[in-house]
C-alpha cells in the first residue's frame, strides 16, 4: 500500500515540474518582447501553441507513441517539455520559440498515462489518487510563475530567463529520475482491437468525452478572461491568480476524495462509474454558483468578492479526477489504455476552441460570463445523458 501511494506522490510531483513550464515565459513579458522585438499579441502566440499541444498529444495517444513500456512514454513526455526548456533561452528567432512551446504541451499525455497505472494499482481508490496527482498541474503552475519571481530578482533581463529555464529543466530530468528508480514499469497495450471494441466506434466514448470539454473551457480561459476585465491593481490581480490556482489544486484532492468514498461503497463497474457522475455533477453545480460570483464581482470591481468567485469556481478542477478514472471503470481491461487518450482527444478538443472563442470572438464581460454559466449546464446534461447509457464494459460481456 504504501508503495502504491510513494508513485501517486511522485507522479505528481513529476507532473508538477511538467507543468511549472506552462505560465513561465509569460512572467518574463516584458524582457521577451524587448529581447525579441515582439508586439504583445505575437507574445500570445506562444501560449496559444502550447495549449493547442495540449489537445495534439492525445491525438497521438491513438499512434502507438506513447504505447508500449510504461516508464519509456513518461520519460519521452518529460523530455518533451524539458529538451525545449533547454533551447528556449538561446533561440534566436520568436518563431523557433512558439513552436518549442506547442512541443511543451505534450507534457498532459502524463495524465493519460499515469491514468493506466492508478487503473492497476488502485480501484475505489483510484478518484483520489487521481485528484492528488492532477493537483500537480497546478502546483506547477505556482512553482513555475514563483521560479520565474525568483530568477528575475536574483538576476537582470536576459539572464534571468536563462536562469529560470536552466534550473527547471534540469529539475525536470532530476525529478525523472527519481521517479524512474521508484515506480515499476509495465506495459501499455500496442496492438489493435477489432472492430466490435474500437472505442471510437462506441457511442459511450463519444458523449462522455464531451463532459470534461466544459470542464476544460472554463480551466484553461477563465483567469485570463476575467482577469482582463478588471480594474485591481496588479498585486490583487497576482493574488487571483494564485487564489485560483490553490483553488483548482485544493478542489482537485477533495472531490477527488469525495469520489474514493463514494466509489468504496459499490465498487463494480457501474458503481465506480456513478460516483463518477456524482462527483463531476456536484463540482459543475458549484462552479455555476462560483462563476456567478465572479460576474458579479467584475460588474462591481469588488476585490473580496473576486478572491470568494475564484476559491468557489476552482471546484471546476474536481470534474478533472473522477474522469480520468473513467476509462478503468467504464471499459474492458484491454481498452482502457486506448479509452484513456480517446476520451483526453475529445474533452480537450476544449483547448483548441476556447481561446479562440473567448479571446478573439467575445468581447464583453457579459457575453463571456454567460458561456462559463452554459457551460456548467452543458457538462451537467452531458452526465445526466451518459448516466444512462450502456458502458462500453456491460455492452461488449
């Protein structure tokens, strides 16, 4: 047992190291445009390339690259994100940069992966595991943005960003290869299934895919939407940002828990799979009340009503550890590798939509805050839909 939970902290740690890449460069705002002669909306361009990764590693988690010995995926994924976190600082042109950073993005196929592993190690269990790993995305987030305070304290303009990049690449391989010397390797499935168990060809797939996709839209646009549209200095709009961030993370491992204790009470296949859709229900009502408090505190430019809006929403995150537990729940032992990228594929097909949507398409506060609500009710109708379906398990005994 305690071996079982050495590889949940780990693999989250990893992962937060992962993710410590995700905010850095931005942090560094006005160095990079002076170094590269860029305007503000081409520094976008480099946040934007990393989330589209993030929705292109799991297109090719269907290709057998992330297939095969499960520590040799985890460490191609690390390098994936760590290899560029070498190049950045001394590449010459802002190009070389945006696409270095769309190669970063491939670090959230470690969620699928490690995803396969909890399905082994654990089974009520595996909600929590899940959530105190998925909160490493969000420590990362806080270590990389106080890495960068740091490196820009201790060292002036260009040298600062060396200096960050440097280190928290090198404690990326560190951290590697700790986590290679603790956990057991085994292997992800290669071959190809038959038709009759394709996972893309299975209804289930396709719309509970889709219920992590509002879940996403709201994570990856919400502070930087809202936090556009407010009057607070920069010290408050820093402390939302981080509010958020602890949010997300805190959420992460309490619903995660939630969703252990409700999956220990009934933990067949459809047992695990309604504390599933119990846990992400209750997360997504939540947010809608959360995400109404951020509306109203903008249209007020209340500061403490912010700080309360955002400590709510981040419950969103709790959606994120009962579906990665989906695929061991709900599929057969043999397709829930593959069941793992597929429904990751769908739900962040999100991150390649939402920017766009949010950040060139809507322009008022409004607007922006009633898609955040409909979205809460799409992820909520979506669960209420697939609660009644046949899992891809129950249809193919």
């Amino acid at each position: 047992m305690a071996k079982r939970w050495t590889a949940v902290f780990i693999n989250t740690v990893l992962l937060a190291s992962g993710f410590g890449t995700m905010h850095m460069l931005e942090k560094f705002k006005n160095v990079v445009l002076s170094h590269y002669g860029i305007t503000e909306a081409m520094m976008g361009y480099q946040q934007t390339a990393f989330v589209v990764g993030l929705f292109v590693a799991f297109l090719l988690g269907g290709t057998s690259l992330f297939k095969g010995s499960f520590k040799r995926s985890v460490a191609l994924i690390v390098s994936f994100a760590a290899i560029p976190q070498f190049i950045i600082p001394f590449m010459p042109s802002w190009g070389g940069v945006v696409a270095l950073r769309f190669f970063q993005g491939f670090i959230v196929a470690l969620i699928a992966v490690f995803s396969n592993q909890i399905g082994r190690l654990f089974v009520a269990e595996r909600p929590f595991a899940k959530g105190i790993i998925l909160s490493g995305i969000f420590w990362g987030g806080i270590y990389g943005i106080n890495l960068a305070k740091w490196a820009s304290s201790a060292y002036s303009g260009w040298e600062a960003v060396k200096i960050a990049f440097l280190v928290s690449a090198v404690i990326m391989y560190i951290l590697l290869g700790v986590w290679w010397f603790l956990v057991e390797d085994f292997e992800i499935p290669k071959e190809k299934r038959s038709s009759g168990s394709n996972v893309w060809k299975m209804p289930f797939t396709w719309v509970f895919g889709f219920t992590f996709f509002p879940a996403l839209w709201i994570i990856f646009t919400l502070g930087s939407f809202t936090l556009n549209r407010v009057h607070f200095s920069s010290s408050q709009v820093a402390n939302l940002v981080m509010t958020l961030e602890v949010s997300m993370g805190l959420w992460s491992i309490i619903m995660g828990y939630l969703g252990y204790r409700l999956s220990v009470k009934n933990p067949s296949n459809r047992g695990l799979f309604k504390a599933i859709v119990s846990v992400m229900t209750i997360s997504y009502a939540v947010t809608f009340a959360g995400v109404f408090i951020v509306w109203k505190s903008i249209l007020a430019n209340d500061y403490r009503l912010a700080l309360l809006g955002f400590a709510i929403t981040g419950i969103v995150q709790g959606t994120g550890p009962a579906f990665w537990t989906t695929a061991p729940a709900a599929y057969p032992k043999e397709t829930y590798p593959e069941a793992s990228f597929a429904l990751g594929l769908i739900s962040n097909s999100a991150n390649a939509v939402a920017p766009n949507v949010m950040f060139v398409l809507v322009n008022g506060v409004t607007a922006g805050m009633v898609i955040y609500l409909a979205m809460t009710l799409l992820g909520i109708v979506l669960l209420l839909v697939s609660s009644k379906m046949k899992l891809p398990v129950e249809e193919l005994s």
